[in-house]
C-alpha cells in the first residue's frame, strides 16, 4: 500500500499588498475638496453679514447727561468689530466745559479704533465744535455755524460773608477771587483752543490756515468760511461723510447703520426748542464759576434780584421788564441766533 502524503505549504508572515490607487480616485478627491471649498467659501460669503459704517447722531446741549449717555455709546461703538468706521452728525450749540472735554477724549479714543468722520448739521459752535475737533474729517453744509473756539461763565464775585453761615477759610464759600475765576476760564481756554489746534494743523486733507491768536477770538463762520480756514475739511453732509468713512476703513462693499439701534441703544435727539430751553436751564442753575463752552449768541438769564433790592426799581408806567415776574422767559435758541432790537 502506498501512502500519499500532504503537504502544507507556509504561509507568509508578510500580507498581500493592496492593489494601487489610481490616478482616476485621486482626481476624483481633488474635485470633492474643491466643490467643498466652494461651497463653503459661498455660504461664508453669503451668511456673513458686511462690515457697518455707523451713523450716530448728537443733537443737544452738552450737559452731564448727555454728555455720559453719549460717551457710553461711543465705548460700546469702539469695543464692536462689526462697525468698520463711524459717521458722528452733530448738531450742538456745546455745553459744560468739563462734558465737552471729556466727549472730545472720548472720541480720540473711538478714532484710535476705527475712522471717525464728523458732520456738521447745521451748528458745532464752541463745545460742539470741540467735539467735531475729534474727527479724522469734517464736514458741514457752506450755510453752517462753526467755530466760536473759546469759553464762559458768569460774572465772578467777589468773597463775600454770609450771616447764617461758618466757614475755615476766606474762599471756601466761593472757591477763590474774581481773579482765580478769571485765570481758570483762561486755563480752560487755552486746552480748548490747543486740543483743536493740534487736530486741525494735522488735517491730512485741509490743515488749519488760521493763526491760534486768530482762532482764540471765538469768532463763529459760516460752513463755506470754514473750509477756507480750515476749520473743517470739505462742503458737504451725510453722504459725504459716508463715503469718506469708507475710503478711511478701506471699505468697498459695506452696510450702513443707526449706531444707537445697532447697539441696542437710546439715541441723543432733542428739537430745536428743547436744546433752547436745556441751554437756558442749565446757564441757570449752573453753580457760581461754571466755566462753558456754550455759543456766545445765547444770552446768559438775568438772575433774580434779591427781595431786599426790589424797591430800587421804580418801573414806568408800560414797562416790561423781565424782573417783574422774577425770571425772563427762555428765548428760543433760533431766536437768540437774530439781533436783539433795540427799544423806541
């Protein structure tokens, strides 16, 4: 009998390499990646919205109030990537000195964010004009008021006793002399008129023309004025300050937006009437030896003459004089912009 055998051959201890990929698979991985990076650049470019230019409007006296709703604004404005550039519209006859100075701080530290144009609507006298002083341009109609760079107060008295009352030493109830308020209102004016200097001599499109001396006499000028002194930098009004906003940012494709509801925000907007009686209210009310950065063209209330000089007054018959009834009435701010008429 013969015995068969079988044998077993040995397996490898090596695997049966795959076969090769082909050049067909790796085209066709190339063109899923590149559909995929399509799509994907599309509905970016689709969902994400455009970059803002953010229009805020100021239009009021620059008291406390204001003043510090405006300034919150504009901290929330610089901190938001999504607005590009900001477009200020600022209609104001200014305010307090010490709310001027710190919205004009305000707006530096917006501008070192992001551009910042401003627009004249139809006033920026003195603490208004401080604040369009910010921007990296100015824009105003040719028929605007602009200028009026200097400060005021009331007249300053001096010390004086008061019978019902102590005190340490001989200015503590007044604060000091006539002559330290008068040296104050100095003070104040002269880092008015060099903050504005300093912003408009470096104007990149139409530097200051006027000499410091000429610009401390608080004149105010016309918009068409202005452009040839260099107070501001071209003729024009929202337009013009958008689309120099977006040339600033180095937009070419940009949405426009109200800044206040962009962010959730009260705007500051008063009528004509309103800013008039504020700007009187405030003059009135403001403690001895305020300093303002007010236009000059809004008169200062007569104060209410002690009950003790009342019977110096001999009226004539027909006369009406605004003590009569203690206070004047407020003049409308359009009206102390005209002539007072002299009496028959």
């Amino acid at each position: 009998m013969t015995a068969t055998m079988n044998t077993i051959e040995p397996t490898s201890s090596h695997p049966v390499p795959p076969d090769r990929v082909g050049a067909w698979e790796y085209a066709l991985a190339a063109v899923v990646l590149a559909a995929c990076l399509l799509t994907g650049l599309a509905l970016a470019d689709t969902r994400a919205s455009d970059p803002a230019v953010g229009i805020l409007r100021f239009a009021s006296d620059i008291n406390f109030d204001t003043a510090s709703q405006l300034i919150d604004i504009l901290e929330a404005a610089r901190r938001d990537d999504g607005l590009a550039a900001v477009v200020l519209e600022v209609s104001s006859p200014g305010g307090f000195a010490t709310s001027s100075e710190s919205i004009f701080y305000a707006l530096l530290s917006l501008r070192e964010a992001k551009p910042l144009v401003v627009v004249v609507d139809g006033l920026a006298a003195s603490g208004g004009y401080y604040m369009a002083a910010a921007g990296n341009r100015i824009y105003a109609p040719p028929s605007s008021y602009v200028g009026n760079v200097g400060t005021r107060g009331g007249r300053p008295s001096d010390p004086a006793l008061v019978p019902d009352e102590l005190s340490s030493g001989p200015y503590k109830l007044e604060g000091g002399s006539r002559f330290d308020q008068i040296h104050q209102l100095d003070l104040v004016r002269n880092s008015f008129l060099t903050n504005v200097v300093n912003q408009r001599m470096h104007a990149t499109l139409n530097p200051l023309k006027l000499a410091p001396r000429e610009l401390a006499e608080a004149r105010i000028y016309l918009g068409s004025e202005a452009v040839a002194l260099g107070l501001i930098d071209g003729e024009g009004g929202r337009p013009e300050g958008i689309k120099a906003a977006a040339e600033l940012a180095g937009l070419t494709r940009y949405g426009i937006v109200d800044v206040a509801a962009y962010l959730g925000m009260e705007n500051i907007v008063s009528s004509a009437e309103e800013m008039a009686a504020s700007a009187q209210a405030m003059l009135a009310g403001a403690s001895p030896g305020t300093i303002f950065m007010l236009d000059s063209r809004i008169p200062f209330p007569e104060a209410e003459l002690p009950a003790n000089f009342q019977h110096l007054h001999k009226l004539r018959a027909g006369a009406d004089f605004p003590w009569r009834t203690g206070r004047p009435p407020a003049a409308t701010f359009a009206g102390s912009l005209a002539p007072v008429p002299g009496r028959p």
